[in-house]
C-alpha cells in the first residue's frame, strides 16, 4: 500500500488554504527563520518561474494527532482548529510566501546579520520591464511604515507609505499579488497614466505568481507516527535533527497535556522541572528527556506483555517489550503519566546503586545506556534491589555489559531483553540473562586499551579505584581526594620519557596495563625516571618519609607487581599486572577471560 499522492497545486490555492487554517503546522516544527535575502531570492524565482522545490503535506484525521498551529503570522483565533493538511516540508517557503504575497501584514525577518526587521516587500515595475535579468534588482523591501531609509533613519530615500505614493511612483505591493482590484482602482485614480506600463508588468510577472504550480507530495492520513518522523527528518533542510521528545510533546499537547513542562518546568504555570530534579544527582547531570521516555516504554510494555501471557495469548498475538522508537513514539499519555514519578525515582536509585559500585562522576561511567534499563529494573525492584543477591546479580550483570562492551552503538533490542531477562534471573538462578552469558574478555583486550573514553577502560579505572587504591604522595584512597577537588589523572607507572629511552613501542607501554589513576603532584615528581629511582625519591621526600612496606602496600592497591616494578623490569612487570588487572575483571563479571592469559609466576 502506497502511503503518499505525488501532484501539483497552485500557489494561490496553497496560500488560501494557509490563511484560512486548512493547512498548518503540526507543533514540533521549528519556527520561522528566513532572513530577508531569502525571501527576495523566493519572490525572484517564483516571478521567473523557476522551480523552488517540492512541498510535503500530511493529511489528518488518522492515528497521528498532533497539536497543531497555523503558519507564523495568521492569527490563530481567526483560522479553523481542525485543519486538513500539515506541512511536513516547505515551511520557510510557504510561510515566506504566506507572508509577503498572502497577508498584508509586514513580514517578520531578520537582515543578513541576524537583527529582527519587519519589511514589506514591492517590484518596482519599471526596473522589472527592463527585462527577466534585472528582476532581482526590481525587488525592494521597506520598512513597517513602507519607507525606505538611510543615514541612521534621518532621510526618507523612498516613500511608499500611501497607495497614492505607490501607483504614482509605480511600485507594486506584493500583498496585492494574488488580488491585485485594490491597486488597480487606485493606479486608476491617481496615476492612469502608468496603467499600460502595470498591465504589461502584471501579464509578465503577477500571472507568474497566479500560475505558478508547485509539486506536492501527499503523506496519506494512514501513515505511522514513525514514519512521519523518519520522513521529517530526512527532508529537514534545516538540518537540525527532529527528537522523539518533539513529536511526543506535540502529541500530547494534542490531548492537553504539557510534556515540556513536565520535564523542564515552567515558572509561570509553576510546573517543577523533572530535569532539575534528576539534575541534583551528578550521575543523572546528562540523563535526556527521550531516556526517561524509553524507560517508561520498556515498563509500558512489560507490563502489556504480562497482560497478554495472563489472558492466555501465545505466539504472535503477544506483544513484545520494547525500546525501540517507534515503541516510544506510541507511548499512550496514560503511560507516561503513572509511570513517570516511578521511573524518576527508578533514576535516582541506580544513581545510588552506581555510586555502590564506587562510580561518583558522570565522566567515570562507561556507558550512559546502561542507565535506562537500570532504571526500569529499580522501578520493578524498589527497595529489593538492596538484597544481598539481587544486588550481586545486578553488579554482575553491570560488568558485564561494561567489560564485555556490549553497551555501544544501537542497543534498543538489548536493552528490551535485560529488563525481561534480569527479572527472571532474580526468580531463579538458572536464567542467566543474555548480556551475563554474551559477555566476556579477551585477555589481549588490555593490551590495546589505550583511550580513556573507552567503556573497558573506564571500567577498569574504576574496578581499581574500588579496591582502595591510594596516591603515591597525597594522603587518602584516590576516590576520596577527587571528591575533594585534587587534581588527578591516569598516568603511566613507567614513565613514557624512560619507555622510549628502552626502545619499547607505544602500543606497548601506552596501554592501559602500564598506567593507574594518580594525582598531577604525584606525576610531577615522577618525571620520567625509572620506577626505582622515583619511588626512592617519593619514599624519601620529607613530607611523605615512607619505608619499602609501606610504599609496595600503595602499589599493591593499585594491583602492581612491586617486585618487577623496583628492579625495572618491564617485561615482568607487564605480564604480572596484567595478569592481576584480569583477576579483578573476572572477579567482576563472574567468569574467567577467555583462554590466553599468559601465566607467570608473581614476584
């Protein structure tokens, strides 16, 4: 079944039905921004009949509801609430031409640089005679008293301010355009002289307007609420990509309901910012308004998919839990509105739970996917989520997705079945969700770790900080000095400037096995001498005076193998660290790394 009608429609037949509110705007549409060149330029072409593109409309009455406005500059008391047709594409176009040609209003632009300006546009007849080259330079905008000005608005260059003035200066209004009895009567009266001159002007280039046809394409009223999106967005010349957030909150609107309240707030209906709320926690600082839309959509669809198994359904005829967009774009008002209070606070408990697992920035965290179905679990949880082996089932599962890396790119369908899978799992210790079971960790992986925005990296950054690491100089476990504002950062054990000095290759000493969260001070004094040499120096420093046990204590919290490091040796020192970081990895995810983890003795 086709779902659009390809055909052409006349510009004056489109600008009546815009005035008249049978075409408008669905509410997620920007607002106007053509600046006053662009308008000119489109008035040029359609004078010259060159083509100007398609536009693309959508006809109501189907299962798409949006709230709807008319085009800027039509007063929405005076138009039909209930229009045929919205645009989808052709906005700037057709308001501009609503605008300058359909009402006799000043048009609301901006000039080149941006500064809002109110203009009326005319043609000069005389210089449009001349011939179709000169027309762009028989367009002429003037001011919202129809006068055109220099010297800072002290002298009148051009006075159009009467339609005396206008027929005797012989230039034409463009409002007149489509019905041109006004103009004529006058030019009639004061000015009968130039009529012949008007008479060729309106054959040569007001008939252009009053013929001209533009190609409309015609979304039918069955088209999904997806596709309308889809389409928009990839006909958006504007190139400012259309958010589900966008077409929700014009959805509802349409039922009298304000999303963009709900989740930024409003002073002046005193509605409280969901987004502020969440804002308070700095792990939710970025959450979006479209995650806690696809939480409550997974929630909404559990929950209808519990409803269809109880009602005996089977096969087909249940329907599946989702995170997909066009499931969140169906999301019923109803929905959102039990849910929402829960899935907020379903946030704020996976913040508490992250924090538990000793992440406290929202830097730190290796995959702001994640925080979704977390949400959605805690949501079904509550206060469960606190028991000892619901708790180590969520860890687990959270590692996993982490050091499996299984949380970048598109994970909608994984995200569906780690909320239908982890509750299972809380049930029965022999369902293993599929993120448990998928996940694993290539011992070799460590060695090509070298980006800190990686999720492993991260990830291990952190299962290191978890075990109390502490820095080599300031006193306090890492974790506690980033709280206080201490500069810190991931530096290398080995310093680069003594890696090179060896010969030993940069994929080698810059992965994340040769390198531990410590403070800038700490770095400073490091410089780029052997490890013996620094920690002897560190050891010694009159502030620090710490002994060999102490010191190797510090290094072991960082899981580095003292003996390798204090005799310089590399080689040794890589293999042990990097066999002990993949203990703390396989302590995390349940399981052990996969086979080819070379095994050597420790110091």
């Amino acid at each position: 079944m086709t779902t659009f009608d390809s055909t052409k429609r006349s510009l004056p037949e489109l600008l009546k039905d815009i005035t008249t509110g049978k075409i408008q705007l669905p509410d997620f549409q920007r607002g106007w921004v053509w600046d006053d060149d662009h308008v000119k330029s489109l008035l040029v072409s359609i004078a010259r009949s060159f083509p100007v593109g398609a536009v693309m409309l959508m006809e109501t009455g189907g299962e798409v509801r949006f709230q709807t406005r008319p085009v800027e500059g039509i007063d929405p008391n005076t138009v039909t609430k209930d229009p045929d047709h919205l645009i989808l594409d052709g906005q700037q176009r057709l308001t501009s031409l609503t605008q300058a040609v359909g009402l006799d209003a000043p048009v609301d632009t901006r000039t080149a640089k941006g500064k809002k300006v109110r203009r009326h546009y005319y043609f000069d007849i005389r210089i449009a005679l001349e011939g179709e080259d000169r027309l762009e330079d028989a367009v002429v905008a003037v001011d919202e008293s129809r006068q055109k000005r220099s010297n800072f608005g002290r002298d009148v260059d051009l006075d159009l301010s009467t339609r005396q003035l206008e027929c005797e200066q012989l230039f034409f209004p463009c409002d007149q355009i489509i019905n041109s009895d006004d103009f004529e009567e006058a030019l009639q009266e004061y000015a009968p002289e130039n009529f012949g001159s008007y008479m060729k002007f309106r054959k040569e280039v007001i008939n252009a307007f009053r013929s001209y046809q533009l190609p409309v394409i015609e979304l039918k009223k069955e088209t999904s609420k997806e596709a309308v999106c889809l389409v928009f967005e990839k006909v958006n010349t504007g190139g400012v990509q259309l958010s589900v957030f966008e077409l929700i909150t014009a959805s509802y609107a349409a039922e009298g309901y304000n999303l963009r309240d709900d989740w930024f707030g409003s002073d002046i209906r005193d509605v409280p910012s969901r987004k502020a709320r969440l804002e308070e926690h700095e792990l939710l600082a970025d959450v979006e308004s479209t995650d806690l839309l696809q939480a409550i959509t997974l929630l909404h669809t559990h929950e209808r998919k519990q409803e269809d198994l109880a009602a005996g359904k089977t096969g087909k005829q249940v329907r599946p839990v989702s995170a997909k967009r066009a499931s969140v774009l169906d999301l019923p008002l109803e929905a959102y509105r039990r849910w929402a209070d829960a899935v907020e606070k379903g946030f704020i408990e996976a913040a508490y739970f992250l924090k538990g697992e000793c992440f406290y920035s929202r830097r730190e965290l290796p995959y702001a996917t994640q925080l979704v179905p977390l949400a959605a679990v805690f949501t079904l949880l509550g206060n469960r989520w606190r028991e000892p082996r619901i708790h180590a089932k969520l860890s687990r599962w959270f590692w996993s997705g982490v050091l499996g890396e299984l949380y970048g790119g598109s994970v909608d369908t994984r995200i569906a079945l780690d909320l239908e899978e982890l509750m299972n799992w809380f049930e029965d210790d022999a369902e293993l969700p599929r993120t448990v079971i998928d996940a694993s960790f290539d011992p070799t992986r460590l060695e090509s770790l070298r980006s800190r925005n990686s999720a492993a990296y991260k990830g291990i950054n952190v299962l290191i900080l978890r075990e109390g690491a502490k820095d080599f100089f300031w006193k306090g476990d890492i974790q506690e000095l980033d709280k206080q504002d201490v500069a810190l950062d991931i530096h290398h054990i080995f310093p680069r400037a003594w890696c090179e000095a060896q010969g030993l290759s940069y994929r080698v000493y810059d992965a994340i096995i040769n390198k531990t969260p410590i403070s800038a001070r700490t770095n400073r004094m490091i410089g780029g001498d052997a490890p013996s040499e620094y920690l002897a120096r560190l050891q010694d420093h009159k502030q620090v005076q710490l002994d060999d046990e102490a010191m190797n204590d510090i290094l072991e919290g960082h899981r580095i193998p003292t003996g390798a490091l204090r005799a310089d040796d590399f080689h040794a020192f890589y293999q042990q660290r990097k066999n002990r970081l993949l203990e703390i990895i396989e302590k995390a995810m349940g399981k052990k790394p996969l086979a080819g983890a070379d095994e050597e003795g420790e110091d």
